[in-house]
C-alpha cells in the first residue's frame, strides 16, 4: 500500500503570469489556476493520503496475507472519539494484550496443578482408609488391590501436575521475560519520534505555504497599485516584491521536500517494524500451541497411566469367586460338621 508520500505546492510562483499587471478587481490566471486545481489527496494528523477514487489503485504490500504492513495507516479513535490513537500503537497494544494473555493462562495451568495436587493428596489419604479392611477372600483380595491403586494413582497425578509444572506453565510464565516490554518501549520511542518529525516538517510546510500566499497577495497589490496609479511604487518595488514571492516559493518547495523524505522515511520504518511486530505475533501464537499440546499429551499419558492402576483391580474381580470365599470362610470359621439326630427314648 505505497502512498505517494507528496503535497500539491502552489505553481503560481513560476507562472510569469502572475507578474503581470491585472486590470483592478481582475483574478490573477495564476489564481484562477489555483482554484481550478482539483484536490487529489487529504493530510490527516500530519499524514498526506489520497482521496478516495483518485490516482493509480494502491495494491497491498502482501496480498491476500492480512499483513500488518498493509492495515494501520491511519489512525483510530478511541472508545469515547475525544483522542486518536495512532495505528503503530493499536499494534503494540496487541503485543502487550498477547503478553497478557499468555501470562494468564501460565495462572491457568497453576490452578490446574494445585487442582490435580490436591487431587493426588486426596487419594493417597483414602488409599490408606480401614475401612472394609477385613473383608475377605478373592473379593477381600480385589477390594485390598483397589485401595492400592488409588496410591498408585495419586502417583500419576502427581507425576502430572509436577510435568504440567516444567513443561506447560513454566514456559507459559518465562516466555518472553521483563526485557520484551523494553524492546516494545523502542519499538514504539522510534516510531512515535519520526512521527513527530513529520508534524514538524508540515508545521513548516504549511508556514511557508501562507508566507507564499502573503508574498503573491502582496506582488498582486502591487501591481494593481501601479496600473491604476494609486501609488508611487516604482518599478523596482514591483521586482522587489517579486524577488520575495520567489523566494518564498522555493522556500515552500524546500519544506515540501522535506516533509515528504520524512513521510518516506516514517513509511519504511512503519512496514519494517509492523513485519517485526507480525513475526512477534506469529513466534507468540506458536510457542502458546505447542505448549498447549504438550499439555494434552500429558493429559493422554495421564489417562493411560490411571488405566493400568484400575488393570489388576479388574482383573482380581474377574477372579472373584462366591463359592470360593465362602470355602474359604467356611474351612476357616466352622464350629462342626456333626449334624444332630432324633433322641432315643
């Protein structure tokens, strides 16, 4: 989106026509040129760009992209419309609400871990409860083989929590430490000092421009004086005062030139630094994802381990057989195997 960073200057000042004496009350064909100049481009906030339908179509710097380089020109209201925000520093906001972001999910993942200790604590407290522990037989078996793999488990989710811990939210946390914030700081010093350079450069742009008009407005009276004899102003006032409008020209053009190699130098160092911003982005959305997987790769472990916990429990109560307890209860409880008869008279 290359803007044709330039001002329209006023062309009178070379136009020889504007030295010639006018009838009175006549328009200058300078100025009547002037005036039939149609507006081709619009300055905002210091920023020259064409108006709308005029010129060559500008074609995006990286299309079909939806690059940062090609959607932050100009400059965006805030909220209540009282201040603009310049479109570099809608892009530093990202950067900084993307820090945000990622340390509250790091905040995230810590919840989780101390969820998943407790969880752990929890379990390895009931695993060592008495409760039902003098059942008996191939099911006192199965129920003993369930209480340990609650311990076991709660080893998992330890294990878990402490990997959630190294490999999720600590890199979540450490990504990018105090010093991003600083480089974001120059990113955004650099920015803003060529963006005051330009506000110079059309303050001095626009005060040549009226000293230009002032010094054509001056020669035009000038003129009309000496036509109409109205005053004693000789010749030489007349070349005096055209030396002035000539000079106040050129000096209008120098200005131009000036703000427009500002402009130029403030559009490179916008589209270099809004690519950096973008990659930025990018290597922030990719860490976050590949942690963010790590963390249902655990979770999938996590799953696989509890399940070979349960694995002997069911197996014990594929095992557990109602007439082998009770062979076994009955050999290990029985008063007698004599049964009573009929009394004898």
């Amino acid at each position: 989106m290359m803007m044709e960073a330039s001002f329209d200057t006023e062309e009178s000042f070379d136009d020889p026509s504007c030295l010639t004496p006018q009838p009175p009350g006549s328009v200058s064909p300078a100025k009547r040129q002037i005036k039939e100049v149609k507006e081709t481009k619009t300055t905002i906030n210091c920023v020259t760009f064409p108006l709308p339908g005029e010129g060559p179509e500008q074609q995006l710097l990286k299309p079909e992209e939806w690059s940062y380089c090609d959607y932050f020109w100009t400059d965006k209201k805030d909220p209540q419309g009282t201040t603009s925000v310049a479109g570099f520093e809608v892009l530093l906001q990202k950067q900084l609400k993307g820090k945000q972001m990622q340390k509250e999910m790091s905040e995230f993942i810590h919840e989780r871990i101390k969820i998943e200790e407790e969880y752990a604590k929890n379990l390895s407290k009931l695993s060592l409860s008495p409760l039902a522990a003098q059942e008996e037989g191939t099911l006192g078996e199965a129920w003993t083989q369930l209480k340990k793999s609650l311990h076991d488990e709660a080893e998992v989710h330890l294990k878990f929590s402490n990997k959630l811990h190294s490999e999720v939210e600590k890199p979540l946390l450490t990504f990018r430490g105090d010093n991003f914030k600083k480089d974001l700081k120059k990113y955004d010093h650099h920015i803003a000092d060529l963006r005051k350079q330009l506000a110079s450069r059309y303050a001095s742009v626009e005060k040549a421009r009226k000293a230009l008009a002032d010094r054509q407005k001056d020669l035009e009276v000038k003129t009309q004086q000496l036509e109409i004899k109205l005053s004693n102003k000789t010749e030489e006032d007349i070349k005096k005062a055209r030396r002035k409008s000539t000079q106040a020209g050129d000096d209008l053009m120098r200005c131009v030139d000036l703000y427009n190699q500002t402009q130029s130098k403030w559009f490179e160092e916008m589209v270099t630094t809004s690519m950096e911003l973008e990659k930025l982005e990018v290597e922030r959305i990719e860490w976050i994802q590949q942690h963010l997987r790590q963390y249902t790769t655990l979770r999938h472990e996590t799953d696989m381990f509890n399940q070979s916990t349960v694995e002997p429990v069911d197996q014990l109560l594929q095992n557990v057989d109602p007439a082998k307890d009770r062979e076994l209860w009955v050999k290990e409880n029985k008063t007698g195997e004599v049964r009573p008869v009929d009394m004898d008279i």
